[in-house]
C-alpha cells in the first residue's frame, strides 16, 4: 500500500497497542519496550543534563517509549507526533503520570508550544524518515520554543561510517528493483554527513557543544544562545558521560547484523549467535529480542525459531 504522507503510514501502524509498540520498537511485550525506553532515556539525561526542572520536548514521541520514563525525573514532558494514533497509544502508556502533555502534529511547524518554553529538547530515530526541507523546518522550531541556554539532543544515520553507508546501499538496491513510476517511500531512511547535519543545525541558530560520529548515527547535542564558559563546562560534562551517550562499537556490530537479517543476507541464527557471544552486555538485551522478533515473525523463510537453555 502506497501512503501520501508521513501521518498515513504512522497511523496505519498504531491501529493497536501491539502493532504501535512492534512499530517503534520491534516488540509488542511491554516490559521489553520499558527496558528499551530506559536505555534510551539514559542517553537523553546523560547527554542533555536533565534535571528536576527542566521542562522537555520530544519530536516524535511514538508511544512514548522514552517520555514515559524521562517524565519521572523531569518537571514537565512534552510529546508531539505527526500520527493521531500513535499520540493516543502513548496517551495510554502516560496515564498514571501528571506532568506529560501531548500534541498531535499537523504540519512542519511547533505551533502549539509558545517562544522560549522549553528547557531541553530531543528527537531520536526520526529525522532519518524526514526529507532535508522538513529536517531543517524542525530545527528552527527547536530553535524557537527552546529557552536561552536550553540544548538540543538529536540524531540521524551517518551515511560517512562504513555501517551506514552499508545501511544506505540497501535502500539504493531496493530502489533499483522497484516501481518506480510511483514516488518513493513517504517515510524512507534519509542519510547525513556529519558534516551536513551539522550545517543544518548552525543555519537553524544552534551552535554545536558535541558531535558523536563514531557509529552508524551522527548524535549531536546543541545549545541556544550558551555562553563560552558554560559550553565549555557541557563539553567537559559530556566527555565524561560519553560511554552512556555514544553508540558503542558493539551496538554498531549487533545493528549491521539485524539489518542484515531484515534484509535477507543472513538467516536470524546467525545473528544470534554472535549476540550469544556478548550476553552479558546491555547490548545484547536490546537486540535479542528485535531479533527473535524477526525470526518468529516469518517462520516461512527463517523456519521456527531456535531455543537455547
């Protein structure tokens, strides 16, 4: 089915609980999707410094899976996202909590949250479905609702790392083999240089206090009208939490690997067994069961999944 828009295709993929938190996160069990959530929240509080006043904004918030878990340790947390459905299953996911607003998104534009509200701002794997025009349109609006001083977390595919630039070989292929009498995917991955995504952050305003490029995701954190001194005193901050920030190498590896299976250039086994041989990491707890997802979802081409004791 071809979508015309990002709020068609996101939409169509929340018509329930499960199928909105298999979308986001490639597992409908809850308790996976919290651990998920609060790794990633981990990386948002190590690389933004949230702190018990802040008030925090996430483009494309999904199902909530990381609002959910920084609204605890925030004063306030908003959520905004193009899909209605998706807002109403993380509405769902936030109902015991008081300090979580959310708004549904009708075009390139922050329009519902006024000038200099928020404290700090994060959008994590979204601005790579994004077309260039609408990446930067949103950067402008973190510009405007963020506060003097306030950071920006945000991140895209890294199309100069070898991984990523593997990752983006496989949507050429796929468009080599398509109809292409029809326009692309509305939602396709969209690929940066850090180089690039860097430009559209300083044209946005922003100035940047730390770019990580080391894996197949440009992440970098920016700042609104900051002094001298205090930038300097986040960059020192930042390098001491960068191991919690980064993407590790062997998040990079257990990736290209998952692509790979997704992809059909490796059966699930495979990557599996190489995820076996870290088990005891955190990364391997997120991708096991994206994984086993995969598998256990298309038993016509994987066969039935392999249990290990």
């Amino acid at each position: 089915m071809e979508f015309e828009n990002y709020k068609q295709l996101w939409d169509s993929k929340a018509g329930s609980q499960a199928d909105a938190l298999i979308a986001v996160d490639g597992s409908s069990d809850e308790s996976i999707v919290q651990s998920n959530g609060q790794f990633t929240a981990a990386q948002v509080i190590a690389a933004l410094d949230i702190q018990p006043h802040d008030r925090v904004l996430e483009l494309g918030c999904g199902v909530a899976r990381i609002g959910r878990e920084l609204a605890a340790v925030c004063e306030h947390w908003t959520g905004v996202d193009i899909s209605g459905k998706m807002i109403a299953r993380a509405t769902e996911r936030t109902a015991h909590q008081n300090n979580v607003s959310l708004h549904q998104l009708n075009r390139t534009s922050l329009e519902m949250l006024a000038d200099n509200s928020i404290d700090k701002a994060y959008s994590i794997a979204v601005m790579c479905h994004m077309d260039k025009e609408d990446l930067y349109l949103y950067l402008e609006e973190l510009k405007r609702v963020l506060k003097p001083g306030g950071m920006i977390f945000i991140e895209t595919w890294n199309l100069a790392h070898p991984v990523g630039w593997k990752r983006w070989q496989y949507e050429v292929n796929h468009w080599s083999g398509s109809d292409q009498s029809v326009r692309k995917d509305v939602s396709r991955n969209q690929f940066c240089t850090p180089d690039e995504f860097e430009l559209y952050q300083r044209k946005a305003g922003f100035e940047l206090i730390q770019t990580f490029s080391n894996s197949p995701w440009v992440q970098c954190i920016a700042t609104n009208q900051m002094d001298a001194a205090n930038i300097a005193r986040e960059q020192q901050r930042i390098e001491q939490q960068k191991d919690t920030i980064a993407y590790s190498i062997l998040f990079g590896e257990m990736f290209e690997q998952t692509i790979a299976v997704i992809y059909g250039v490796i059966h699930p086994r495979e990557a599996i067994e190489f995820i076996n041989k870290h088990q005891d990491t955190a990364e391997a707890e997120l991708y096991r069961p994206f994984v086993e997802g995969i598998w256990n979802g298309n038993p016509q081409q994987w066969g039935e999944i392999e249990r290990t004791a």
